[in-house]
C-alpha cells in the first residue's frame, strides 16, 4: 500500500473517533516508562477512552473543519491522545490524577464538548466530578429535605390520630 493510502486510512480513524468523541485531551507522554504506559493505558480503557500516539500533521488534517480545530495550535512536539466518548471529564480526569504521580506526564490542550482549553484549562476540567456522581449529589439534595418533610407529615398525622383516639 502506498505511503499516501496508510495516511489516509490514519487520518480517517482520527475522524471516526473525533465524529463520536464528546472530548479529546492532548498530553505530553515523553519519559513514561512502558509499564508507566501500559498502566495509564488499562485506566483508561476501563473507563472507555482511547488512548493513542498520533502524528501531529494527521490530526491537524482530521480536526479540519470539526469541533476539534483548536487543537491545531497545540499539534508540536509529540502528542499523544485521549477520546472520550461518554464522560467528557474521564480522560482528564484520570491522566490528571496519573501526571500528580508520573511527573513526566503534561497536559497540553483538549477540546471538552467543543470548547478548546489550554494546559491549565484541562487541569481545572480535571477537577470537575463525572457525569454521574454530579448527578448522585443533585439526587441526594432533593432526597434530603423530602425525607425530612415526609418525617414532619408522619408525625402531624400520628399526632392528629392520638387526638382523636382521645376524644
């Protein structure tokens, strides 16, 4: 296969993610060591984000024209790439967590649904609970007053019964 044909089908898998990715976290892995790697690597995947080393001139032509065009700025040095495709803060928050560890680890840029953030952008987009534990604590701030007031309700209604079993 010609040089021109395996790009293209890189530049197209590099599409197809970014066409289902909610985000895309950019980081600096240089220094890693293969375990460091393959550890950071079975985090993620657990959490469902790919995770994957990419040329630098094949996402600058995959972003072209998507959401993800802020990116391009970004696109020196080597990069490496994290799609998430269901919770937008899974891949920064994980890769923050692991770069507090591997100091080597940098973040450099990401796109959270279709808004481009720099370095320290995507640490504080690191910091933001998920989806779902966001959600819980909502859940549980209604839970609390409608348990308190049901309890209030249950004792004006035994109340009212002692009264009447008196009469």
């Amino acid at each position: 296969m010609a040089k021109v044909e395996q790009k293209k089908l890189i530049v197209n898998e590099i599409k197809e993610k970014l066409e289902r990715a909610t985000s895309v976290v950019m980081v600096d892995a240089r220094g890693l060591t293969v375990e460091q790697d393959t550890a950071l690597r079975k985090k993620l995947r657990e959490a469902g984000v790919d995770y994957k080393v990419y040329k630098n001139t094949m996402v600058r032509f995959a972003v072209e024209g998507t959401q993800f065009e802020g990116l391009k700025p970004y696109l020196e040095g080597p990069s490496t790439f994290a799609f998430s495709y269901e919770d937008a803060t899974a891949a920064a928050s994980i890769l923050s967590k692991e770069a507090k560890e591997l100091k080597v680890l940098e973040f450099k840029a990401g796109v959270v649904e279709g808004i481009t953030y720099d370095a320290e952008g995507m640490k504080t987009i690191a910091e933001i609970p998920s989806k779902d534990v966001l959600l819980s604590k909502l859940l549980g701030s209604f839970k609390s007053p409608m348990s308190s007031f049901a309890r209030v309700i249950k004792q004006v209604a035994e109340k009212g019964e002692g009264e009447a079993a008196a009469e």
